[in-house]
C-alpha cells in the first residue's frame, strides 16, 4: 500500500499503511507516522463529527483514535491525563469549581476529583459518542464520570462558554483534539476570551497546545492571542507523550488578572495520601515535574519564553 | 509488503516497511514503529560492525541511520548532543581533560569545544566509517573534530579504557548506541569499573541511558550498576528527542569519589558568549533545561529515584 492509499485511509480514520498496523499519517505532522501494531480493532463508528475507533494493540494497551489521531493509550494516558489537570489545579488554593471543554474520554475528570477542595466539576463534550466508547472500552478512564461532583453537558464549547455568568469557574482545563477538525475554535482569540469572561479573578485555564518540535507556528499564535486576553501570568509547559506526534505535547497555562498566580511553583501540592482510596496512585505528575515541565529549550525559550516578543 | 518482511530488511539495515519510508522496527521497543519519508538514500555501506546508512528524509533534513536504527537527524541532533554534553560539563568547574567514548560523528566533540577550559579532547570509537559517513554528509555535526584539542582513536572503548593511566580525565561521555550491537559492552558493570579508573576523584561520566517509558529494566540494571561503582553522585537525567523511540532518551550521570558534584545545580554554566564565533548558538541546552532534566514522573522515581531500592 502506498503513502498516497494511506492518506486516504485517513481520510476514514482508519490509517493501516503498514498491514496489521496502525499508522498515524497527518499534513500537521507531514514526512513522519508513528505506527502501533493492531491485536484487534474494537469499535469503529462514525459521530455527528467525527470518525471514531478504538483498537487493542500489542503494547501500549486499548487506543482510541479520532479521525486517524491518537488520543489516548492506555500505557501512556496518565502524562497527558495528570498533567493537563494538575499543572492548573496543584497552582491556585482550594480550586472548588473546575470547568472541563472536550475531554470526554473522562480521564481528566479522574484526576481533578483527586482534588477534594473541589466541589463541582462541569464537563462540556461536543461528542456523546466519544463518552459512550470511553465508558464501554475505557472504564479506568471513564471512571471519572462516577464522582457525584460531575455534571456532563453534551454540546459546543463555545455555545456554553456563553451562558456561563461571569466569574464562574475556578479553573477551565480545555482538553481538545488538534485544531484541525471540531476542535478549530478553541484554538482561536474568541474562544480564549469566553473562557477568561468564565473565570473568577486569579482563576486559571490550561490549554492544550502542541509541540513545540512541530508547530511552533500555532503555539506563537495561541501566545500571542493569551497575552493579549490573559492579563494574569501567561505560561507553556510540556510533557512526554510517547504516543503524540515528537513524543510531547504542550499546555498554554494562564491566569486571570486578581491574585497573582505564580504557575511555576505549586501552592497546592497533591498529597497521594489525599486521594480516595478509590482511585489509583499518581503514575505521573509530582511537584518537582510540575515544575520542570516549564523549562523550556533555548530554542523555544528565544520565541515564546517571557523575553520574547 | 508485511512486517515479516520488514523485519527481514531490517536485518540489513534498511528497513522499509512503508515503501518510500524508513521504518525502525526492532525487538528493543515491540509493537511500535516511527517512521521519516524518504527523499533520497545517500549512503548505504556495511562496516566490520555495523550496517550505516545516511538518507535525505522529506522533514527531518539528512539522517544517519546505524542497524536499522535512527542515531541522529539533522532536526533535532541538537537535544541529544548539547544534552549529554553539558550536562556533565556544565557539572564541574573548568573541565580540562575530556574522553568520548562512541560519538564518531563527532556531534559531542562539537559540544565540549564549546568549552574554553577544555585542553585535551579524547574520541575513543570503534568504526571509522561513522567517522568517514559523518565528515561526508553531516558536515555540521563532524565540525566537532576541526577543532585542535581533539584526539581520534579508532578502537573498542574497553580495550582504550584499560590503557588509561588512572585519574586521567576530569570527564568521560560515553555516546553509544543501543546495548543490542557493537555497544553491549558499553552498558556493563566491567566497563563502569573502567571509567571509574579513568576519572579523577570527583570526576563526572555521562551515559546514554535509553528511556523510562521503554526500558525500565535495563535502566534500573545501570543505576544498580552505577550505584556499586561511583561512590559520588548518581543520577538519572532525560530530555526530549522525537526520532528516538518514545520520543526520549536517558542518560545516567555519575560521578567519582572525591570533590562533591551536585548535578542538579550546574556550577560551570556556558554563556553562549563565551562560545567560538564559528560555532552555532545552543539551540536547546540552557541551565534551567539542565535542572529540569532530573525530575522524573513519578513512576521513575519509585523505582530510581533517590530514595528507591
């Protein structure tokens, strides 16, 4: 099979260029492919907006994949999953309410019911049927769809960003796909306004925002669009994602003017023993990551680190 | 063409699953396979050590590729090498005596040029035709052996090592490839005993270290390896590099009895002015990458962090 039938096996969302293979082939990662080999595809669907699949595959667990994309895999979900939520949640004290935007694999509402200051969790998801597939092939994920403290919205992001009254939220954790697809908007000056509009003074919103080896376009953008709509402290942070295109992912962390919100050093350490016993040990986030994850190489660090510009 | 078939041409060093693509496929990291678009196959030779392989990829500039699997791209060969240079460097003041134990492409020598305290620069590798491959078609990463301190010895680390008069370099980094080849040797507890010998008291090694997301196993062998032999410091450090599997790689670094060296907090910064003006500026490595690169996920540090074992 060549490239070309591979790209529009893509188009399907179910990229397989090396037979028995999953191959994650992309024009926002154009000339490289990670490949998981496949034990078993296990639901294929299409959605109002887009193709959905979930495959076993031979070393990194059950994978879900969104339009040819991976997502998350079981071996490695818990450095995005920890990350994107407690780099914004361990920085403000006592987060009570917490807004999640995309998401609804679950695995983010895991780890903020971690936190027990925290008293409602909204999530808001475009795709019902990205719930019901995590819920039936993910329940270690899904799992955080069982907290009472969770009310799950099925709807735009936007749409409901602009029925929330004013300094509402303590903290939004957006969790979108690539700005490609349904996810365009949040990627966008607007969308980062409703969002700082939602948040109370010194609240704190966590994007996700790329890889800084790949796209440091886009990332130039979203920093520039933050600075100008966050008037608090405005940071990117990275992680390892072995699973996600050059191996990491970024986080746009900002806050809103009001308490000063210093991102770098958590004022609201996450203490193991804290947890329910319910839920399973932190495989990932510490204090000391937490604050790493906001070095950055120099050759990031010259266009977006706080001299740039 | 299946991955039996892959797998068969890896053997030789050429692996193509996808075709017009290279693909690294091997037993080191199952189930999983990156792969670059090839635009031109610029050399293909067959040493008394290994299959080498250079090729124009379509993204990731020219790629050197050694049994099948990727050592360095010209896109991000600058993480691997500033890294597992100035980290140790950087570690002790005025480094003056220094030995690299693999690296025929001459990317480390590159580095520690950078350092004005350096008089004497020892290359110890086993195959010159990585060294030949290397002045040839990575003109910007063979710059490093231009420079007048350095030494080349074309010969087996171990067999040069034992030559050593005791306490002869202030610093050793050893640039190997993976423990399944001509760089086995490389990751053995004789070896350690070796470098040790070679450093003088409160002298610093740098090994290539491979990943915490791949190879827990192997890593936790060289820290219990390395914690029997240095009786100074020991520590595990990583950083980011998307052609390596998991789009990361480790590295161990140790030091010798003697002067205390504290890792984490670099005392020997380099100042991109003290740089020659014939080099490039550091594109990744800075003091605050040099710190960060020793917090681990949690799931490391239970198993080698300082208070594991």
């Amino acid at each position: 099979m060549d490239v070309e039938a591979g790209k529009d096996s893509l188009v399907n969302g179910f990229s397989s260029v090396i037979p028995g293979w999953f191959s994650e082939i992309s024009s926002m990662w154009p000339g490289e492919a990670h490949s998981l080999k496949v034990e078993k595809i296990l639901f294929q669907g299409k959605s109002d907006y887009q193709n959905i699949m979930v495959f076993q595959s031979s070393t990194y667990g059950k994978v879900l994949v969104l339009d040819g994309v991976i997502q998350l895999t079981e071996r490695d979900e818990c450095a995005y999953q920890e990350m994107i939520t407690h780099l914004p949640l361990c920085s403000i004290p006592n987060p009570r309410k917490v807004l999640v935007i995309g998401g609804g694999d679950g695995g983010v509402l895991r780890e903020v019911a971690r936190h027990s200051s925290v008293e409602k969790i909204d999530i808001c998801e475009i795709d019902n049927m990205v719930v019901d597939v995590s819920k039936q092939y993910f329940p270690d994920v899904a799992v955080g769809y069982e907290d009472p403290r969770v009310t799950l919205h099925i709807g735009d992001g936007v749409a409901f960003l602009k029925a929330v009254p004013e300094g509402t939220y303590d903290a939004v954790i957006v969790d979108s796909s690539d700005p490609i697809g349904p996810a365009q908007e949040l990627f966008e000056k607007p969308f980062f306004e409703l969002v700082a509009k939602s948040l109370r003074p010194g609240g704190v919103v966590c994007t996700q925002a790329e890889s800084i080896w790949l796209h440091m376009d886009i990332i130039e953008d979203i920093v520039s669009n933050c600075r100008q709509t966050f008037k608090g402290s405005v940071n990117y942070a990275w992680t390892t994602v072995p699973t996600y295109p050059s191996g990491m992912i970024g986080f746009m962390l900002c806050s809103t003017e009001g308490p000063p919100v210093d991102f770098k050093h958590p004022v609201n350490p996450i203490d193991e023993n804290e947890c329910q016993k319910s839920v399973r040990p932190l495989k990932f986030y510490n204090s000391e990551i937490h604050a790493a994850a906001f070095c950055l190489p120099s050759f990031a660090k010259r266009k977006i680190g706080p001299k740039a510009n």
